[in-house]
C-alpha cells in the first residue's frame, strides 16, 4: 500500500524535450494508501498491454520495488472495482467479462 498513479490514460503524460522523462500532468490521478500497481493494472487494459514486460523489465533496473510477485491480485482487484462501478453507472458498453477468463485457468 502507498502512493500509486491511478490515472494512466496516454493523454495525461508528456515527455519532456529537455532530458527525455516522462511526466505526469494530472496530479489528480495521484491517490494515498492505494494497492500498489492499482495505476500499472489499468495502464495495462488500455494501452501498456503489449509494452508489460518492457516496463516490468524497466522497474527492476531502475531497482523499483517488485510488485510482479503479486500482479495477478492487482489486476483482479482493479478489474473487478472497474467493472463493478460500470455496472453501477450503467456503462454496458465497458463492462467486458472476458477480461476475467484469464484467472478462472491460471497457468
């Protein structure tokens, strides 16, 4: 538990010009006492899905902490909290039971 971005839609990124980092420009997204990886779980839904290893790879050079030992509960966690608040909404459009299959058979 800690800090984690949970707010990793592409638009809310910009790459600085000056040294190449990547920054967050909706500090909104950052929330305290999150399940940490909450951010990386819904990143990887929308967009980081064929980049995961690259950047699983990248936090452990970086020396970042190893939240892949447990990724798989992060991942259900934040699907089931999205799917359950679509369905609150009424979103029919986002829920997807698919995205569950995977831990029903876990290799």
């Amino acid at each position: 538990m800690g800090y984690d971005y949970t707010d990793p839609v592409l638009k809310n990124f910009i790459q600085r010009t000056d040294n190449g980092r990547i920054c967050v420009v909706d500090v909104d997204g950052l929330a305290g006492n999150q399940l940490l990886g909450f951010g990386v779980a819904k990143a990887c839904v929308r967009w980081l899905g064929p980049y995961r290893s690259l950047f699983f790879s990248s936090l452990a050079k970086q020396g970042e902490p190893d939240i892949q030992k447990y990724f798989s509960f992060v991942e259900l966690y934040f699907l089931a909290k999205w799917m359950k608040r679509a369905f609150l909404e009424h979103a029919w459009k986002v829920i997807d039971s698919t995205l569950f299959e995977r831990f029903r058979h876990p290799q």
